[in-house]
C-alpha cells in the first residue's frame, strides 16, 4: 500500500440537513471509505456515514462444514457483532437482511459447496446504521473479488413527526422520526432489492421514499467507482 | 472454515531465522511493532493499532444492584470477543476463553480501578463498568493489544453525575452535568514474551507465524512503578529464574505507552481514516436531486392495481386465538396456528380461499414470493 501526496478532502462535516419536500433537494452526509485495512480477511472495507462506521471483513471462498454445505452454490454467512453486548435479536435481523442482498447479488453458483463469511462490526452508531452495513458490505466483497451479478447500495430514509422526509437520518433525526424505512438498491436498474421499515406512513410516503431513495443511491454508485477508480490507478 | 496449515519449510525457515537472531520483519528481540492509539467519538472507545494487529475497546456503564457479599463496591465486567477468522472453531473458542480469563485478571485482580467510587445507594445501587474488548485484526499478540486498548478506554471513560439528597437519587444526563472520569490507581498492561527451542530464544511481542511455531508464550502484566500485577505462562516452559528477571528489564516500552494514552486526544473514527493512503477515499455532504420524485412516485401509485377485497375481517373463535381466512374449524387453539399466518400479500389470500378443501396442505411461504436465483 505505498501512500501517494494528493489534494486533500477535508470537510468539515456538517449535519444531515433536509429540505421541506417535495422542494427538490435532499442530502446525504459526508462518506468516506477505506479498502484493505485488516490483513487477515479475504475483503475488508470500512464505510463512514457522518459519524456512523461499519468495518466489514469477508471470508471466502473457504471450506465449509459438512452440516451446511449446499451441492451446488456458495453458503453465506453473515455475523454483525454490536459495540456493546453480545449480539442479539436485532443483530440478527439485520443480519437476515444483509444476508437476502447478498445472494440476490453474487454469483454463488460459481462456488459450490464453499462458505462465505462476511463479518460487520459496528465501530460507532449515528444514525442508518442498516444502510451503512450495506455499503461497508458492499465494498468488502468488491475488495475480496468476489463475482456479484450487481453492486448493491443501502439508503435510509425517516419520515419526520411533520411528514418530511429526510435521507440519511442521525441517531437523533432517527428517534423524532415517525417512521424509519431502509432499502438496499441495485446498481444495475435501480430497482429495490430489499427493504425494511419500521413505524407507519403511506403507500404515497413509501413510494416518494423509494423514489428518493433511488435518486440517492446514484451518489452512492459513483463513490464506489471513483473510491475502486482511485485504488487502482497509477498516480492520484 | 479452516486456515491454510503451515508448512514445514516455513516452520523451519522462522526457527532457524531466530536461531540466528533475525525476525521476519526485521525486529530486534525485544522490539516492539508500531503502536498507534486512537479514541473515538464517544467517551469509552479507544481502538489500537500493534503493527496490523487491530482491537477496539468500548465502555459502557449501567445502574445495578451490587453483589451480596460487596454491598459497596462496583461491578467490572469484561468481554472480549474474537473476529471470526479462520482458525477451526474449538481452537476460536479456547483462545478467546483464555483471552478473557488474562484480562480480567490483568484489570480486575489487579485492582486498578477504585470500585468503592462507583457506589451510590449501598447496597442498592451501583455502578457496573462494562467493557467490551473487539479484536479486529489477529497479527499476533492479541493480549498486549487487548489489555492496552481496555486500559485506554477505561481512562477515556466518563460516566454520568449522580447527586443523592435524603432517599433521592437523580442521575444527570450529559447535558445537564458534565460526566466525571472513573478513578483509576494504576494502568496495568500486559507485555507477552514467545519461547521457541525450549526456551533457549525468546522474543517479545510474536506477530502471528511466529506464534504459530512457538513453543510457550509468558504473559506479564505491569504497571509504571514496576509492580507486577499478574503473571501467566502457558506451553509448559520451564523458565529459570534469571530468564525471569530479564524479562523485566524489557518493559521499559510501558512508559511510552503511558504518555500516549494521557496525550490522547479525542477524534472521531471518521476523521482518523488517513486521507493520503490509495485506499482510502472521503467525499464531503452532497445534495441529492429530487426533482421528479414526486411525479414518480404518485404515477406509481396510481397504476398500481388495488389489492382485492377478499380478506375477511378476523374472528376470535377463543379468546387467545385470532383467526384470519376460511380453514380447519378447530377448537384448540394449537392447531389453528397453522392457518393464522399475518398476510398482506393479496396472492397468498386467494389461494387460501380457494384451497379450503384440501384441508391438510398448509401454505407458509407461497411460490410467488420466492426470488429467483
């Protein structure tokens, strides 16, 4: 990893702000990934949100125990280990949807009877925490090489006590908020590929959610290519 | 999963090469790798870099009642858990026992927390100091790591005020009052010394292969006034006694750690993520633009086909028991379960309706929703 001198990105961080819908903006905080931190992983990647971080580690194509073993694609197994506490029910519901993206997404018949590990440790919790597992996740199996049909992206949206609907909610936005939805979304049509919500809102509110969702993720889809783009050029 | 064995080749490689003084990375014998001491956000997080090795170390605190036999100290509770790696599963789970077990007594044994400030109401309430220890990367020498960044957290740490007046207790938020740092006497950390050929070499701080060859491993913990706070050898080494007084001669490593930990300021993981490095990349708050989003989504709406009538409106044949569509009638309860499934999915409704006589076939996840592969 030889580090070359480049224009600095420094920004302050400011906080996630949102406009009165529908007067046509809505923002995502500021991220930050980093590739191949951690030297025993396959694929590792960390992902920040504003404050929220997720380190993500994957483990793969491996043996895998007889007692799992599918004949004729890859077992994945996805662990989110909480930063304080053992790992709960609430883990394992997000470890439920992460896991559906994933296979949605990669190619498993090219590994058959082998395991998949991805591993998620939550560094530090602001806010879209589901939303940032995905990317972290998302980033690591790029890392790792693993062959994905798509690339995936999560979003989260929170719909306000006043019906405003803001994307990438804080910790604190997040608990003002009337409902609180998060869609993972593919990169190829945009289209929704899992989603989990919580609270209660309108067919009209989930569809301007999704839309909004889907306008945010093509932010997201290009960080992801300029990050890889970056990674694998010769000079900065 | 299982990890690549090790070859003989490699194996003999490593021990011929400390025969003749030399390391993998170059290291002298009682080098240390580079230790890097970073804290968090949030009061309580404190992550450590030892070379690649990577643990991260989070405090927590809650209001419990104290133990019986201690009505008026505080609880300290540690947790250390692995990164799931390769190493087959029975290794995973004694490693991290007797991780745990070398932690807690490092800090707990050592008593280098004043437990008796932690009480409020005797007997009562108390303070339980939780710390939870993540290794996030193994390169070796996870105790040394482990015990460095559970130390640095405790010292990070602040815990909310709490003023008693009479009977009352209130326990003020953070904004109210400013938390108070816990009381710590002393900061133990522990320094691991690896034994190879029978103890005729040893080596401080093992990366990972070198631990895989070594015969023992030692375990010392101590403090800056050269107090030994608790000793643990394993592998069955024999160590003479002048081995053992050498050791302590190489801990003159512990001051620097010292003064790094004092020195540590506060920053965020986000802001800690090097910016020079290739792998790394950061973008500032970006607007998404939205401006067909509500077009989008009311012709969504609108084209969507409405979902069919035919869900009866639930009835309570017992009280306890809800039922939702046509099926078995049934007086127990058990037996209904089966057929009470919460759908709102108009598909699975329909076809409920229009298998009434085969009474047997339960449906639980119906074709249609099924992803394709």
């Amino acid at each position: 990893m030889t580090s070359f001198s480049c224009d600095k990105h420094r920004f302050h961080r400011e906080g996630g702000m949102m406009e009165v819908f529908p007067s046509s903006t809505v923002s995502l905080r500021e991220f930050g990934c980093e590739q191949t931190l951690l030297s025993r992983p396959d694929g590792s990647a960390s992902f920040v949100q504003g404050d929220t971080s997720v380190m993500a580690g994957v483990y793969g194509p491996a043996e895998v125990k007889i007692s799992k073993e599918i004949y004729d694609r890859a077992t994945l197994e996805v662990l989110v280990h909480p930063k304080v506490g053992l790992p709960g029910v609430r883990e394992r519901s997000q470890e439920q949807c992460v896991r559906e993206t994933c296979e949605a997404s990669l190619l498993l018949s090219l590994h058959p009877r082998s395991s998949l590990t991805l591993v998620l440790q939550v560094l530090h919790d602001d806010g879209a925490l589901l939303s940032c597992c995905l990317n972290a996740a998302c980033m690591a199996l790029m890392d790792a090489g693993l062959s994905m049909s798509c690339l995936f992206c999560g979003v989260t949206c929170a719909i306000s006590a006043d019906g405003e609907i803001i994307t990438d909610p804080t910790a604190a936005q997040e608990k003002e908020s009337r409902a609180l939805m998060t869609f993972a979304i593919d990169s190829k049509e945009r289209r929704v590929m899992m989603s989990s919500t919580k609270g209660s809102f309108s067919v009209h509110e989930l569809q301007q959610c999704v839309a909004a969702s889907q306008k945010a993720s093509e932010k997201i889809f290009q960080f992801y290519r300029d990050s890889v783009r970056r990674r694998y050029s010769k000079n900065l | 999963m299982k990890d690549t064995p090790m070859s003989n080749c490699e194996r003999d490689f490593i021990l011929k090469a400390i025969e003749e003084k030399k390391r993998l990375d170059g290291r002298q014998t009682y080098d240390y790798r580079k230790i890097k001491i970073t804290f968090g956000t949030d009061y309580g997080c404190c992550f450590v870099d030892l070379g690649q090795t990577r643990v991260m170390a989070q405090v927590s605190c809650e209001l419990v009642v104290p133990k019986e036999n201690r009505p008026n100290e505080g609880i300290m509770f540690f947790n250390l858990e692995l990164f799931p790696s390769p190493l087959v599963y029975p290794l995973q789970s004694e490693l991290s026992v007797k991780l745990n077990r070398q932690l807690e007594r490092c800090l707990r044994n050592s008593k280098c927390i004043d437990t008796e400030s932690l009480c409020v109401v005797s007997g009562e309430k108390v303070w339980q100091i939780r710390v939870d220890v993540h290794t996030l990367n193994n390169d070796g020498n996870l105790m040394d790591a482990a015990s460095v960044a559970a130390i640095g957290a405790l010292c990070h740490f602040r815990r909310p005020d709490v003023s008693i007046q009479g009977e009352e207790v209130t326990v003020y938020s953070p904004e109210e009052r400013d938390p108070i740092p816990l009381s710590i006497y002393h900061m133990p950390i522990s320094v691991s010394f690896a034994f190879f050929q029978q103890g005729t070499f040893l080596l401080v701080d093992p990366c990972e292969r070198e631990e895989r060859v070594m015969d023992g491993l030692l375990m010392i913990a101590m403090n800056k006034h050269r107090e030994i706070c608790s000793i643990q050898s394993s592998g069955g080494i024999m160590l003479l006694k002048e081995q053992a007084s050498r050791l302590e001669l190489a801990d003159s490593s512990l001051d620097n750690y010292q003064k790094d930990l004092k020195a540590g300021g506060r920053c965020g993981f986000a802001e800690s993520m090097p910016q020079e490095r290739i792998t790394a990349l950061k973008t500032d708050q970006t607007a998404v633009e939205m401006t067909d989003v509500s077009e989008t989504a009311s012709s969504i709406v609108q084209t969507a086909v409405a979902p069919p009538q035919t869900v009866p409106s639930p009835s309570v044949p017992v009280p306890g028991v809800g039922q939702v569509g046509e099926g078995l009638r049934n007086t127990w309860g058990l037996e209904e379960e089966e057929e009470e499934e919460e759908d709102v999915e108009m598909d699975v409704v329909e076809i409920l309706d229009s298998d009434e006589e085969e009474e047997e076939v339960v449906i639980l996840y119906p074709e249609t929703t099924k992803k394709p592969k």
